[in-house]
C-alpha cells in the first residue's frame, strides 16, 4: 500500500452554542492520545490584525460595511491558508472550528447574494471532512452565554441555519464530504458520533489536497 502523502483537514461547523469549540477540543484531545500530530485552528482567528477588527464587529465595538466585513472574514481565512497547506504536507492533522462556509452562511442570511459571498473562498484549502453540528436555534439559545455577541439572537441563528442546509445538500451534491451530525444530544455521544466520522480518514489521505469550489 502507498503511504500516505499528507494528512486529514478536518472542518467543525455549525450554529453559535452548537457545541462546535467543546468537540473540537475532544477531538483534539482524542488525536492526540492516539499520537496523531494534530492543530486546531478557530475562524476567526481573533490574534491577527484582521481578526483583531472582526472582534471588535463582533462585540459591536465597530461598524462595517457588510461586504466589508464579509470580505474581512475570508481574509482571516487567507492569511493561515498557505499554515494549513504546511501542516497538510508535514502530516499534521488540521481541525478548523469553523470555516468558509460560516461565511457564506452568516453573510447570505444579511442578504448578500449567495454566489457573491462564496466568490472570494474558492480556491481555499478544501475540508476531507466537513462535520456540521446541527441543532435546534431553541435549544442552542437555552446553553450558556447566548446573546454577547452580534449574530447570537435565535432569529439569526434560524436563517443561517436554512443556509448551512442549502451549502451542505450543494457540497454533497458535488460530492464533497458533509456529513450531519446531531448535536442536540449528550456531549459524549455527538463526540462518538463524530470519532466515527474521523477515524477512517486518519492516515488514510492520498490524493493531494484539494482547493474549494475549484
Ligand atoms: P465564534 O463564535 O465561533 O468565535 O464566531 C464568531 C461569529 O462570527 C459567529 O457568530 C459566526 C460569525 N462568522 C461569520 O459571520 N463569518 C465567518 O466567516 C466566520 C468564520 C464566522
Ligand atoms: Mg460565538
């Protein structure tokens, strides 16, 4: 058998409160006891300087034109593409806590049109696996902390929502790996659920990695 050239590049989405960065953490955690080289990357990343004004978005320090802020999100995206592409390569697991496809839906559900959002993501590093952690809006609002920042009010959360459902019937559509994973259950099961997805990929990525969209 050839061995494998890279390693996986694991995409963890989903609504604000679905649980995303806790999953992340235990699949890291579980990668890691397995002695699989792992990093966990979270978009935005708020330490750049572009992440550093999308903080400030978020917490409404600052206003934005929405084609501005859209366009800022995906640079946050730009700027580590070439640091997952490395540790792709080197046989470094990579797990985004979310990805471009919070972009799109975030900005869609503004009413920026669909094509227009996802125009500047193509060509991004592509996801072997996309894990999107569906949820009920109402259950997301009743968790912890719901409702410090922009875009963390149930009404939001139900259009974007119908717009992550829209990009993931497209992705498998085109045959990219999406897979739903209930995450209105326990912590331990969505976790389980989500080791099942995982494992068969690790050590198993041979083909090059692919761009998004492209
Ligand atoms: P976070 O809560 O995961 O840190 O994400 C912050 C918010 O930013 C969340 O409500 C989703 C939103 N978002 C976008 O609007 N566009 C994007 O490209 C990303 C990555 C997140
Ligand atoms: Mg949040």
């Amino acid at each position: 058998m050839a061995k494998p050239n890279r390693s996986a590049f694991i995409v963890i989405e989903g609504l604000d409160r679905s649980g995303k960065s806790t999953q992340a953490q235990i699949l890291h955690e579980r990668l890691t006891n397995a002695k699989t080289p792992v990093e966990l990357i979270k978009f935005p990343d708020r330490t750049t300087a572009i992440g550093k004004m999308i903080d400030s978005y978020l917490r409404s320090e600052s206003e934005l034109d929405d084609r501005a802020i859209h366009l800022l999100f995906t640079a946050n995206r730009w700027e580590l593409a070439s640091h997952i592409t490395t540790l792709l390569a080197s046989g470094t697991t990579v797990i985004a806590d979310r990805y471009a496809f919070s972009g799109i839906a975030f900005s869609a559900r503004k009413g920026l049109p669909y094509e227009w959002c996802r125009g500047p993501d193509v060509g991004l590093p592509a996801p072997d696996l996309t894990l999107f952690l569906n949820i009920e809006p109402a259950v997301a609002r009743a968790r912890g902390g719901y409702g410090e920042e922009r875009y963390e009010r149930e009404e939001v959360q139900r259009g974007v929502r119908e717009l992550f459902e829209k990009i993931g019937r497209e992705m498998q559509t085109e045959g990219s790996s999406w897979v739903q994973v209930d995450a209105g259950k326990g912590k331990d099961e969505v976790a389980e659920d989500i080791w099942g997805a995982v494992e068969p990929l690790i050590g198993s990525c041979d083909s090059p990695i692919g761009r998004l969209w492209d």
